[in-house]
C-alpha cells in the first residue's frame, strides 16, 4: 500500500454524499403526488400535518442513517487511517459499500412508507391516497437506493483498489455488469415510465387527467436521464475496458511489466486481476524462455518450442569446434576455486561471443572445454566456413585474454561431415546435440592442436568445404596418427 494515496476524509465524503440521492428522491416523490397524482380533497390542514411528519420523521432519521453509515463503513475507516493491508473483515466491508449503503437507504425509506401508512390508516385517509402514497414513496426509496448504490462505488473506487492490491475481488460482492446497466436504466428510464403511466391512470376521478406539457415533461426527463445514465454506466464499463486493451498493446509491444489497478469489486476487477494474472504468466514464460536458452543455446530452445522434443535426429551436414583449456587440472591446485571458475567464465565467454558472432551455438560446456556446432539446429550451408573462422578468431580473442590470464590457453579442433542431429536420452531427461564422426575427429585435434605452436587444427574436410576466400588462410601441416581413429588424418593449421 502506498500511505497518502487516499486517506479516510474520502469516506467520510461518502457519508456525506447520502444527502443528495435522498433529496432527489424527495423531489421525486414531491412531483408525483403534487404534479402526476394530485389530491383534490386534501386541505391545508392535510399538506401541513404531512409537512410536520415529514420534517419530524427527517429529523429523527437522518441522523440515525449518518450514525448507522459511520459505523458502517468504520472499518474502511480503520484500514485506511493506520495506513495499513485490511484484514479479511475490513477488506469485505470495503467491496460491500455501495450494496449495504443503498440497502440501508431503502430501508429508512421503507420504514417511512410504513409509517406514514400507519398515520394514513389513523387519520382515516382513503385507499386511493394511500396507494398514492405507497406507490410514489417506492420510487423515492428506488432512486435513493440505486443513486447511493452508483455514486458510492464510483467515489469508492480508489479504496477498493488499495483493498484488492492486484487480487482478484471474490465472486459476486458486488452487483456485475449487466445489474449494473438495469439499475441505471431502472433509475433513468423505468422510473419516468412508471411515472407517465401513473399519470394516465386516476386514482379520483374527479382529478383531470395530465396536461400534454407534464406528459412531455415527463418524457423528456426518461429520455434526457436515461439517456445520461446509462451513458455513465458504460462509461465505467469502458473505460477500464479500455485501460485493458491498451495494456494489451503494451504486451504485445513487449512490455511484460504492464499492469492494470484492480478497483472494481465486480466482473470488470477479475478482468482486471485475470490480465495481471496473464502479463505475470506471459512474464513467467519469457524469463523461463531466456533461462532455457541460456542453458542449451537460444537456436536449440526456438527449434524445441516451435517443433517439439521428441527423441530421435536426422541427418545432415554441419561443422563442428572444439575448444579445450589446457593445463586446467594443475592450475585448480594452484589456485582457489573461485579464482579457478573465474578463470573459466573469462574463458567461456570468450568462446560464446565468438561462436555467436559466426552463427553458431556452443552445444556443451564439458568442465574445461567446450563443444560448439555449426549447420544444426538451424540450416547453413556455409557452416565449415563459419567455424573455421570462428576457430581462427577464437584464437586472437584468447591470446588477448591470455595477457590478462596467463593460465589461458587453449587447443581448438574443427571438423566437417555427416552427423545426426536431435535430442538425444530419456523422456524425462534428455538434450539436443549432435553425434557422428565429425565430432569424434575435432576432439582428437583438438587434442593434437594443443601440440601445435598456434593452438588451432581442423581437418581436410573442413577446409575442402570452406569457400575459397577461407579456405586460402589454411594450409596443411601434417598427417596425424589420432586416437581411435584409422589411417592418418590430413590437419591444417592457419597461416601465420
């Protein structure tokens, strides 16, 4: 929670806020007794003794239904005043405001109605008052109640959004979209309507019947507030609709730290809070994509999401470069092991910026060396080529981190041929990598290359597959006996 964002002077605003849906339905009652349903037989006498209830009846209820909405919204109040997460108790009288607040307000008008009918059946008014009056209070406690109910959850919003902090509010506390749009059109439209058709209908004959002015009246107050109201309904409906659409655009741009306020208590809060939830998971996934490709090389992990990882491989041609630290096991029994993973991490990165700088991906790390490949996953027919520089580069790029290490120095070993490429092991663990005997004959130069005055061996195949530009910085050095393998093995070495 961030302390001053709102304060509880807002909700002590709410309390305040109750006195002008009640005079509006005071108004409203005013209209349909005295303007839709006029009394011929009533008196002065009868106005004033209605007029002396009323104020009396104001007077004993208005300030019970402030004390009532205090101690209703008090544990809004608390939360909000220390500054602090609500409890579970605060939390759900805070979603339950502008339901049990407009309730509360029903039922002093109700409890009004009651009595002003037990004063009507005291003072012997006849039926048709009576249900003049029952009907026209009812639409007076009806607009009471759904202006209490539309404006508190509008000036409550910013609270239900500190309340919530993201969450998703818990079903049905508050009354959904489609309640939301009936009690304004309820308000707007269905209450004028009622009161046209009750000015048709005569509760005395002897009262005229409407003037076409107050039919109009009527008329244009349906069309014009309803018109307002439901305007303001799908106005709080759209908007945050909207704030969601544009936060879409926002993902879908790549910002993956997007978020939306939840501050509706209702379906548009799990809207809200089911976006957050997405934009979390969509986040989740980026950073476990970023983190696979760390693992097994950014070309095997886009391969991996868009074809699968089924076991098995295929064949094709590719380029594999092996790079192996030499006299690593002396130099971890001279040094701390920190300074030893130093050391290797200086070296690794070294070789991955290389390798990704021609195309290809480093396939392994195997404790001091490393296995880079070139041709697979992805397709390049240039692949010898590609590697062979990458071999003659890696060797620059150590040499200079050498003078800052001197316990670096490495053999490098390329070779080219026919390999199976795919993801090799067990269902539940297994790894993409390439197998054939390109890969056995670069680990044995590389092995000899450490032998070599320039570090750096490849075999005839390699060389014969490079362009010609490439290929004409190789030259060829001797005829080796290597391990594992039969008959001599052609090497090259790059010109001095």
């Amino acid at each position: 929670m961030s302390p001053g964002v709102v304060d509880e002077r807002r909700v002590l605003w709410i309390i305040a806020l109750s006195a002008p849906p009640n005079i509006a339905g005071a108004l409203l009652v005013f209209v349909l007794q005295n303007v839709v349903m006029p009394d011929p037989a009533s008196t002065t006498g009868d106005v004033q003794r209605a007029a002396v209830r009323l104020a009396a009846y104001g007077a004993v209820a208005i300030p019970i239904a402030g004390v009532l909405g205090f101690f209703l919204l008090r544990p809004v109040l608390l939360w909000l005043r220390d500054r602090r997460p609500p409890t579970e108790r605060e939390r759900d009288a805070t979603l339950n405001a502008p339901r049990r607040t407009a309730a509360m307000g029903f039922a002093f008008w109700i409890g009004g109605a009651l009595l002003f009918w037990a004063f009507a059946v005291a003072d012997g008014d006849p039926a048709r008052q009576m249900a003049r009056d029952g009907i026209s209070t009812l639409l007076g406690g009806l607009t009471t109640a759904v202006l209490s109910f539309l404006l508190v959850e509008s000036w409550l919003r910013p609270v239900v959004a500190m309340a919530l902090a993201g969450e998703a509010p818990p079903p049905r506390r508050t009354a959904g979209i489609a309640p939301r749009i009936l009690l304004s059109w309820a308000l707007g439209s269905g209450v004028p309507l009622v009161a046209i058709a009750m000015a048709q209908f005569r509760f005395d004959p002897a009262v005229a019947p409407p003037t076409p002015g107050a039919l109009v009246f009527l008329s244009a107050l349906g069309l014009g507030s309803g018109a307002l109201l439901l305007l303001l309904a799908a106005k709080s409906v759209a908007q945050p609709i909207a704030a969601v659409r544009e936060a879409l655009h926002a993902v879908e741009a790549g910002d993956d730290a997007v978020s939306i306020a939840v501050d509706d208590a209702g379906q548009i809060g799990q809207l809200q809070a089911g976006f957050n939830a997405m934009v979390l998971g969509v986040r989740e996934r980026r950073e476990l994509e970023d983190l696979f490709g760390r693992y097994v090389g950014p070309e095997v992990a886009a391969e991996a999401l868009h074809r699968g990882t089924d076991l098995g491989g295929e064949q094709r041609r590719a380029s594999t470069l092996f790079v192996d630290l030499i006299g690593s096991s002396e130099l971890a029994q001279r040094v701390e092991p920190a300074a030893v993973v130093s050391t290797l991490n200086q070296f690794f990165a070294a070789v991955v910026s290389v390798v990704q700088a021609e195309g290809g991906w480093v396939n392994k790390f195997e404790g001091d060396g490393a296995m880079c490949v070139f041709g697979a996953p992805a397709d390049q027919p240039d692949h010898a080529t590609r590697a062979l520089r990458a071999a003659r580069v890696l060797r620059s790029e150590l040499a200079g981190v050498a003078r800052r290490l001197p316990a670096v120095d490495a053999g490098i070993g390329v070779s080219s041929g026919a390999v199976v490429a795919g993801h090799v092991g067990a269902v539940e663990r297994f790894e993409y990598t390439v197998i054939g005997d390109p890969v056995n004959e670069a680990a044995r130069l590389t092995e000899a290359a450490k032998d070599e005055p320039g570090r750096v061996l490849a075999s005839a195949a390699a060389v014969e597959a490079a362009d010609p530009d490439e290929r004409a910085r190789w030259v060829r050095v001797a005829d080796l006996e290597l391990r594992g393998r039969r008959g001599p093995t052609t090497a090259y070495a790059p010109e001095c």
